[in-house]
C-alpha cells in the first residue's frame, strides 16, 4: 500500500513538474521573443503584411560578446553583463528540465541538440518576425547554460537515487525560488518592458539619486562634457537606451553622414531621467503629409527608431536631456 502511495504521490509531483516547465517554456518565450512587442500586435501585423521594427543578423562567433565586454569595460556594467549572462541563465532550466522529464534527453548530446534547435528557432523568429538580432553568440551562450542546468541536474540525480520523489520536492522548490527570483527581477528591470510595472511610477531609488546628484554637480557641466549625437533605437528599458550612434563623416568636405551598419555597430548607452525632455519632430503621415508636432513622451520611444540625444557626461556616463525622435519612413 506504501508502495502504491509513493508511486501516487510520484507521478502527481511529475506532473506539477511537467506543468513548470510549460509555463518555464512559455515566459522564455516571452522573454526571447516579445521582449519589446506584443504577440497580437505581431499576428496582426503579419496578416497586414506590414512587419516593422528592429533586427539584425551576427553569424560571426563571438564578435557580440566581445562587444559587450567592451560595454562592460567603459562603464555600463549592468547592460552588457545582463546581455551575457542573461543568455545563459534563461536556458539553464531548459538543460535541467529536459533530461528530468523526457528520457530521450537523458544524455548530454541529445539537451544539447534539442537546446540548438530551439535556440535557432527563436533567433530565426526574432531576424524573420522583426522582434530583434539574430545573433550566433545569443545561440553559444543558451547552449552554454543548458549545459549547466544539465550538470545541475545530474547533481540532484545523483544525491536523490534511492528516493526519486525527494527530486520532484526538490525540482519544485527549486522552481518555486526560481520564479521568485525572477520575478523580482522581471518588475525591477524589466517592468515597462513586460507592462507588468506602472509606468507612472517608474523610476526608482537609483534615478532618483542620479536626478538628485545631477542637480548637485550642475557645475560641473560645461561645453567640455555635453554631446549631441543621432542614432537608432536598438535597445531601451526604463532608465536607459541604447542606440547604434551616427558616425559623422567630414561634413565640412561634403562626405555626409554615414549610418553604423549592424555588423560594424557603435553602441552608446544614455541614461533617462526624469527631467529628460521628448520632443517629436518631422513626422509624416501615410500619405507623406507632414504632421507637426511639438512635444513628445517616453512612450514614443521604439525600437529601430532613429533619434538625436542630447545631453551631458558625467562621472564617465552619457545622461540625456533632450530626446528628439523622427520618423524618417516616408522622408
């Protein structure tokens, strides 16, 4: 009877089990794929044919992650590090989950194959659907952590041998901080992103005291520390973008502007405040109508937008007062 209980108990925590990594699949779906978009607004724009939005393409091994060391290096530690270790850890589940629950993944090579697979799909979606970069390195650093959550697995396997059930407890313990940690994590940094976090009351404690040291140290700021560059929106969150900045080339000699292409890209990260200004400028109708409007808002701000900052550095960071967004579909 003890033995019919416990293979009861068994395989309800294997299906409590199935029903986390569902759910596991589904968020890394979002997280991947709808960071920036909304699922409806794309099925809607596929059936009007009319996909837009940022993507690119890297299929050289290595090149995006050297970029983001070199982001880390210049001082924007939290962008680059959240790009690097972010890949790897929304896939460490996947390479734990995998083995656990379909014995056909039981071996390393046959995670690591469905880990790929799943991978280049999702790259694939992002460079086809316009939800972002199709990016070989994106692909090295998720197999890299199905490959530690294979290891994590093979970890608990081993000390939970004698009594099975004890590694369901323990997988959905493990889940349970997981979403926890997560989630926190999701609100604080993602918030806006995802809309799970009031756009009213957005900024926090840290954009707060920047404001405050900003006013502070305004004598500090000269013609020496101000900038005023263009780019496109490749990336923004709450209290930053990044742009692929404009090269200017020579204007004197009549050499133009030259745009950073996607395999050449000039990343600058500027820190959005809440004296930041949005002003929208040279916006054109379907019909090529030009629409005047004067005054913008954060939430004009979209990926593959082509905008000019301009604002001012201090202690080696880029902080915008101005934002200027065009739109230069029809110009």
């Amino acid at each position: 009877m003890e033995k019919i209980n416990n293979n009861k108990k068994e395989s309800i925590l294997k299906v409590i089990c199935y029903i986390i990594f569902i759910i596991y699949i589904l968020c890394l779906t979002k997280i991947v794929l709808f960071k920036y978009s909304n699922l409806m607004h794309v099925i809607k724009d596929i059936f009007k044919g009319e996909l837009s939005g940022f993507r690119s393409v890297n299929i050289i091994p290595l090149k995006s992650i050297i970029d983001f060391i070199k982001i880390i290096s210049e001082g924007y530690f939290t962008r680059g590090f959240n790009n690097i270790i972010g890949n790897i850890l929304v896939f460490v589940p996947l390479g734990y989950f995998l083995p656990m629950l379909f014995k056909k993944t039981e071996k390393v090579r046959y995670t690591i194959l469905f880990s790929l697979i799943l991978s280049l799909i999702y790259e694939s979606l992002q460079y086809f659907l316009y939800l972002g970069s199709a990016d070989i390195d994106d692909v090295i650093l998720n197999l890299l952590g199905a490959f530690i959550g294979f290891i994590f697995y093979k970890i608990i396997e081993n000390h939970t041998m004698e009594k099975v059930i004890n590694k369901y407890y323990l997988t959905i313990i493990i889940s349970i901080i997981g979403f926890i940690v997560a989630g926190y994590l999701a609100v604080d940094y993602f918030g806006i992103m995802f809309g799970i976090r009031n756009k009213n009351n957005a900024y926090n404690n840290d954009v707060n005291n920047i404001n405050e040291s900003l006013e502070n140290d305004k004598v500090m700021i000269s013609p020496d520390n101000e900038f005023d560059i263009w780019g496109d929106i490749i990336s923004f969150d709450d209290e930053s973008i990044t742009i692929n900045k404009t090269k200017i080339i020579d204007l004197e000699n009549g050499a133009g502007i030259a745009i950073s292409d996607m395999q050449n890209m000039d990343l600058k990260t500027i820190y959005l405040l809440s004296s930041t200004r949005y002003t929208v400028k040279d916006i054109y109708d379907a019909n090529g109508e030009k629409v005047e409007i004067k005054t913008g808002a954060k939430e004009n701000l979209k990926i593959d937008k082509h905008i000019n900052v301009k604002g001012y550095v201090l202690e080696d960071k880029m902080y915008g007062a101005e934002i200027i967004i065009n739109n230069y579909l029809f110009m």
